[in-house]
C-alpha cells in the first residue's frame, strides 16, 4: 500500500505553529508523507494545495478561536472543487464545539494533549474514510 | 496613538510611561506576527528606541521577550538565550543609530515565562540577570547601572497547562508564578485555568489575580530579594545556564561574523532559531508519548478526566460587528483629505532609511488613520514578509 500523503495547514491569522510542527514530524515519524502549507493560508488556498497534491488527508490545526468560522470554510471549499478529502482538525477547541464541527463535515478533532498514537490513528482512520459522514 | 492620544487630551508626550513590546525579533523566531520583511522591521525599531530617548524619557522601548520564544517550544537555556541575544542585537541597533549606550539602555526592559520546572526557571532568571550586567558594562561600554540592570516581566506558561482537569492548572500556576518571584521578577501575569480550552471567563480571570495575591500578600515571599542565593544547587543551576547561554551567544556571533545584529537576523533568514525551537518542541513532545515526563492528567492520573465541564467564555460575531461600526463611524467623520496628506508622508518618509518614522505616524494618527491604512502603506515601500515554511 502506498504511504498516506497529507496535509497539514494553518488558516487565517493564527501564527501558533508548535502544535503544526511536531503534529507533522510524528506524523513522518509514522511513515506518513507530510506536506506543510505555511502560516496564513485562506480555505481556498488550502483546498487548492490539497487537491493539486492528492493528498488522502487534511489536518487543520487551529489556535485562535476561529476554528467555528473557517474550519466549516474548508470543508466547503474542498467540496466546490469536487473533492471528498477529510479534514481533521486539532488545536485549541473546546468538547462543546465538537458536535457542530461534524455536522458540518469535520471528520474528526483532536484536542490538547492528544497523544502521539492516536494522532497518528485518527488520521489513519479518517484516511480510509470511517468518519465520513458520521454525526451529519 | 498613544503619542497622539495623549496630546490630543493635553498630556505632553515627556510626560507618559508606558511600555511597548516592540520586539520585532521573536516575531519572526516565534510568535509570527510579522508583516514587514526583518530588517525593515528593524528600522522601525531603532526608530522608536531613538524617538523616545530623545522625547519620551520615561518610556520603554522595548520589552525583548523569551515568552514566546518559550511557548514556541524552546528549552529555558534557549528562551534565555535568544531573548538576550536579541536584546544584544537591539542595543548594537541603537548605537548604529548614533545613539550613545546609557541613553536608551535603562529603558528596555525584558519579559520571560515561568515554566514548570521550579529551579531551572529561577536559576534563569538569576542567570539572565548576570549576563546581561557583563554583556552591557563589557562589551557594550555601558557606565550607568542602570544600563546593566535587567528588569522583567514575567507569565507563567499557557503551553505548560492542560485542557484535561482545568481545575489543576490552578495549582501549575501557583508553582510556575512562586518561581517567578523568587527569581525576582518586577511584575507578573498568572494565567486563567482555561487557558488551554478558550479565552477566559471573568471567574478563572479572578482566580488567577488571587493566586498572584496569595502570593504577595499572605506568603511574605517577596520581602527578600534573591532569596534562594548562596543555594548549592541553585547556583550551580544558575552557572550551567549562564554556560549554555554563552555557547549559544557564542553560535550567534559567529553567524554575524562578530556581530549580534546581523546574527539574529541571519540567524531568521536562515531558520536557525526557528528550527531549534521546532527541535526542542519535539524532543519534549516525544518525551512525554514515551512517558519519560509527566503531565498530570494528560499521560498520568487519568481518573476524572472524564468529567471535565468546565464554563468557558463564547466569543460571538457580534463582537466583530460592533468593532466594525465603531471603525466605519470614525471613517466617516475624520477629515478625509487630511487622512490622505498624513498616508502620502509617511509613504515618502518610509522610502528614506535615514528618516525616522515617528513623526509620521503621530501626524497619521492625530488625522484618525487607521493602524490597517498605516501598515498597508508601509508595505507598499517595505513589502511583506513571507515565512518559508518548514517543518
């Protein structure tokens, strides 16, 4: 099986990097193909990147409240070009948001202190498509 | 704006004291706010250290902060070096400028975080307190103390906290904010307990200023200075940091070929701090998967993780749309040919480096540019910085 290729973004103005960085070298760690977009990306341009580079799975990591407003934006922006990639989302997001970041297509979240192996699981598991749909 | 705030109410600007960050370096090292490209960004930097020496003498400059170099993942050797490092590069900016060292020195100030790990964080503090007294008086030519003392503030540290059982990162804060004083620390910030879950709500708010009032007011612990001094362990502590700091310092210097400007800043072009910073976060991130260090309730004493409710603050668009009409109301009464004479000088004034920016952005804001109008027009003569990213 060829190695899963994803990719990891940051939107808006959120220039909290930490949690992007060691997210990605765990992920290549793991054997995955990991493309980093760089700070300040628009839905748009990460929609555009994942879709030119095929990936399996987009991570978004969020750390300044806005993830309600732009990671729904995303999901959006990724389906206007016709393409069904799960968007993973991490960083600083409350249980109570969790519920309405799925209904609107969020395949998973993972918040603070989400260890190593399940990182590397859920975006295994939203690679293969198990979260699709789920909550919606 | 304060400038400009100020007079407009008829407090001349000799008069105001105040504090700005101001510190253009770890920006680009860590917090990435940036717009302009490094060293057009360090322009406006000498601009104000020289505008308020001349004018403003109870102003600080700048506050040079290893707060976020730290929260970006460094190690206290390397929040203490870099920050210092930097604080380095802004004096050797001032005397490039012309200005003489104890003209502006007393007035910088630093700001450092408060982690975990009790004693290293006090030995930092001592250590950075020592270096920078040699640094000023030797390599500098500083005269005055007050040059070579190191005052700062100092946060505990929001990375160190934890979304699982809030409730305990009352007691990480106590801890963390305990260090800070006994390192000596001239103010401090406490963090709210949801800290890693929202902005705060007005109840973790207070529990954080009464933990920093149990601290002044019922544990005497800020009646002695230094009080840990002359501790076997803590001084041997405070040497091994000031020797790692030194090799570090001794890296930098190297990279600008013996000077601490043009290292800090080569030292960001070429993601050299950028990368160490990503290296440490990741070594201590596989530390704690190994379960080689602990993080309560996060790889250990899981038990009542599952009943975490806390009450967390809601930032609504409503606030955003409130903020947007205030903006459009005062656009609409300012005097807009005035706004445009203000924008058309500071863009003349950016494009001579030898002018200094001050005046120019005092006259924008006396005619109620916005901060937006200002930075755009700067941009069209400075450009914008694009970091490359890198993992």
């Amino acid at each position: 099986m060829a190695a899963l290729r994803v990719l990891v973004a940051k939107v808006g103005l959120d220039g909290h990097d930490r949690g992007v960085k060691v997210v990605a070298r765990l992920l290549r760690d793991a054997g995955i193909e990991v493309i980093y977009t760089g700070l300040f990306q628009t839905p748009e341009t990460v929609a555009a990147a994942a879709v030119d580079e095929d990936v399996d799975v987009i991570g978004l990591s969020m750390l300044s409240g806005a993830h309600m407003t732009l990671a729904p934006l995303v999901v959006q922006a990724v389906r206007a070009r016709g393409a069904d990639i799960p968007v993973v989302l991490g960083g600083i997001v409350p249980n109570q948001d969790v519920e309405e970041l799925r209904a609107a297509g969020i395949a998973a979240v993972l918040g603070p202190g989400a260890p190593a192996d399940e990182v590397v699981r859920t975006i295994s598991t939203a690679a293969r498509g198990e979260h699709r749909h789920q909550g919606v | 704006m304060f400038v400009a705030q100020a007079e407009t109410a008829g407090v001349p600007r000799a008069r105001l004291g105040g504090t700005l960050q101001n510190d253009i370096l770890k920006e680009y090292q860590a917090q990435k706010e940036f717009v302009f490209p490094p060293r057009q960004s360090m322009r406006l930097v000498r601009d104000t250290v020289a505008f308020t020496a001349n004018e403003m003498p109870r102003w600080h400059s700048i506050s040079i902060s290893g707060y976020h170099i730290r929260e970006a993942g460094s190690t206290a050797a390397e929040e203490l070096a870099f920050t210092l490092g930097n604080g380095f590069a802004y004096v050797e900016l001032a005397r490039q400028a012309g200005l003489p060292v104890d003209s502006f020195a007393p007035r910088l100030s630093f700001f450092f975080n408060a982690h975990i790990d009790f004693f290293e964080e006090i030995a930092k503090y001592r250590a950075a307190r020592r270096i920078w007294a040699r640094w000023m008086k030797e390599r500098y030519g500083a005269t005055n103390e007050r040059s070579m003392q190191l005052r700062f503030h100092t946060q505990t540290a929001g990375v160190s906290l934890t979304a699982q059982q809030p409730e305990v990162n009352l007691i990480r804060t106590a801890i963390e904010a305990l260090a800070g004083v006994l390192g000596g620390t001239q103010s401090l910030h406490t963090n709210s307990m949801d800290e890693a879950l929202a902005l705060p709500t007005e109840k973790a708010a207070r529990l954080a200023l009464r933990t920093q009032q149990v601290i002044a007011y019922e544990t005497n612990v800020a009646h002695v200075a230094d009080p840990l001094g002359g501790s076997h362990f803590v001084e041997a502590l405070t040497d091994e940091m000031e020797r790692r700091a030194e090799e570090i310092f001794a890296r930098i210097d190297e990279m600008g070929r013996g000077s601490m400007l043009e290292g800090c800043i080569t030292g960001i072009e070429e993601n050299w701090f950028q990368g160490r910073i990503a290296d440490s976060a990741y070594e201590l991130e596989r530390a704690f998967n190994r379960g080689e260090r602990t993080i309560v309730g996060v790889n250990r004493f899981l038990e009542g993780n599952e009943e975490d409710n806390l009450d967390i603050l809601k930032i609504t668009n409503e606030d955003e749309r409130k903020q947007r009409e205030r903006l459009s109301g005062v656009k609409r009464e300012r005097n807009e040919p005035a706004v445009l004479d203000a924008l058309d000088r500071l863009a003349k004034d950016a494009v001579d480096p030898e002018v200094n920016l001050m005046p120019a952005l005092i006259d924008a804001s006396l005619a109620y540019a916005t901060v937006g109008e200002m930075m755009n027009t700067m941009a069209g003569v400075f450009g914008r910085h694009v970091e490359v990213p890198t993992i």
